[in-house]
C-alpha cells in the first residue's frame, strides 16, 4: 500500500536558507515511517551553492523540491514590497500563493524558517478542522503590548485574543479556494496596499476571520511569551521576531535549536556568526523593536486600515 503524503511549505531567500535547513532536518528526525514529507521551498532564485545543499541535505523520509514563485510576485506589481520595513523581504507573502499554484492539492502545512519541531508535523497536517480556512494559535505576543492589542483591533479590526500568529499554518485548500482568499489578497495589495506592522499576518487575519481553527500553544510556541514549558509538552518551537538563538544567549529552548543545526552543514558557520553578533547589531534590533510598537500606536490611532475597508463579498467577487 502507498504511503500518504505530507506537504509542507516553506519560503526563503539565501539570508534564511541555513535556518530553513534546520527546519527541515528537524521536520525529518520528527517523522514518521508512515508517511512521506514533501518540502517545497518557494523562493524568487536562490545561490547555486544553498541549491546544492539543499538537494544533498540527508533527510529521512523527507523530499526536497525547489519552486521560484517570481512569475507571481510580479504579477502583484511593485506593490507587494512597497510598504515592507525592517527585516521583512517579500518571501513572507509567498505563503499566500500556495493555493493557486497547487491546485490539485487540498491541504498545505506551511511553517517560518524559524521553526524547529520537536513533534512529528503529520500530527497537524491531518488534524480534522472542518470547513474552517486556516488552523492556527492565536499570537501570545499581542495580549501583553497596549499598542499591539490597539492595532490589531481598530486597524486589522480583530480581537486581540482570536488574532494568530502565521508562522505556522494548517491550511484548508479547498476553504481557501472557496473564499477567493488569494484573490481577495491581490485586490487589496494593488488597491489598498494597507500599512501593516506583520504583512502578511494582518492579511491572513483580516481575511480569514470567523474561518480559523485555534490550535493549542504548543503548536507555535514563541519561547519569551507565555511560560516556558517543558519541551515534552511541545509540538514546535518558533523563535519568532528578535529571540533567535543564533544571536542570543538567553533565548529558552536554544539546546534545541543547536542540538538540529550541529546535524546540518551550516552548523560552524552559525556558530561563527553568533560569536560575530555584536553590541551595535543587538541595538540595532531593539530599537526596530521600538519602532514597531511606536507604529503600531500610530496606526491605532489612525483610519483607513482594514477594519475601515468595505470589501466586496466573497460572492461578488466570484462573479
């Protein structure tokens, strides 16, 4: 009897290939015999030397396939990247082409490159979330910021409590397809093109509220939210935002990190890089993190975000 097939999506550019390599490793230490893992990675080209070890990288039970999403990313135009700030680069939207670009399929995992699992990800691919469009956990980090909590509820225009964190998604292909998310995105990029603190978080959102499976915590863990819990009681790590191990000491659950990436080939380099970290680049970081929060009070505080936009129904759209 033929196995069943996992498909998992991640996107990088060449800067996040070494961390999406351990994902993937930690994707394939997790998994299980029952199935086979296929990973696409979308990107818009990536360096001869990332595509060479991307393929050559031994991973059990696990394929790698490489897709260049380009063709889309200039179907949406100059906009798409028009409004990105700080560390962003528009790999982040490449989550939302899955559905067109994979019509057959009727559902996707797609996961950050800051991911390491620590449960075998089969265990939410096939997880039953009826006709909602996406499974995810609702993001731990916005209860606890006064301006977060503002902007997610009179910018995106949903409750701080039911807005999740796109790091890690379950997604329902067929739902997707059905509610035009896709489309609805693309309308809104070339006519709206809303300032967003997380692109494409604050899309998903606004776009998929009232159609969202919530997921336990431990499906998207971010280790400085929340308590810090033993790993046992984990599916997956996200070192979301500015907690990467690869560049602090201090960051909860690093072993686990480090204990994937000395399997990998960018393991000496990473290390290399941490010791490189320096006093200005940490700054530097902390006060992006300032802005953020300083935006995302501006913003608040402001109209004309997506909870002030009449969008179409979705049966208009249709038409």
């Amino acid at each position: 009897m033929s196995k069943k097939h996992v498909h998992v999506f991640m996107a990088s550019d060449d800067n996040y290939i070494p961390y999406l390599m351990i994902t993937a490793k930690s994707i394939s230490l997790h998994s299980s015999d029952e199935y086979i893992y296929d990973i696409t990675v979308m990107h818009s080209g990536l360096a001869p030397h990332n595509v060479r070890k991307l393929r050559h990288l031994e991973l059990k039970n696990c394929h790698i396939s490489l897709v260049n999403v380009r063709a889309t990313v200039d179907a949406l135009g100059a906009d798409l990247k028009e409004k990105l700030r700080d560390y962003y680069s528009e790999a982040i939207f490449y989550r939302m082409f899955i559905s067109s670009m994979y019509p057959r399929l009727t559902r996707a995992v797609y996961i950050d490159c800051d991911v390491v699992l620590v449960d075998d990800i089969a265990e939410l691919y096939f997880k039953n979330i009826g006709s909602n469009v996406l499974a995810a956990v609702a993001d731990e980090s916005i209860p606890g910021v006064p301006e977060f909590c503002d902007y997610v509820e009179n910018w995106v225009g949903v409750s701080p409590e039911r807005y999740i964190n796109s790091g890690v998604l379950l997604i329902n292909l067929t739902a997707y397809r059905r509610n035009r998310i896709f489309e609805r995105f693309s309308r809104l990029v070339k006519e709206k093109n809303f300032d967003t603190v997380a692109p494409d978080q604050d899309y998903l959102n606004y776009l998929c509220q009232g159609k969202i499976y919530y997921l336990d915590s431990g499906w998207n863990k971010q280790p400085k939210v929340g308590n810090v819990v033993p790993v046992e009681k984990l599916h997956l790590i996200h070192y979301n935002l500015y907690n990467k191990p690869w560049h602090y000491s201090d960051v909860p659950y690093s072993d686990v990190f480090w204990e994937v990436a000395k399997t990998t080939p960018y393991y000496a380099d990473l290390v290399g890089g941490f010791v490189e970290y320096s006093d200005e680049e940490k700054a530097k970081e902390m006060e992006g993190g300032i802005r953020l929060v300083q935006r995302a009070g501006e913003l608040a505080a402001s109209t004309g975000g997506f909870k002030d936009y009449e969008e179409e129904s979705v049966t208009a759209l249709a038409v």
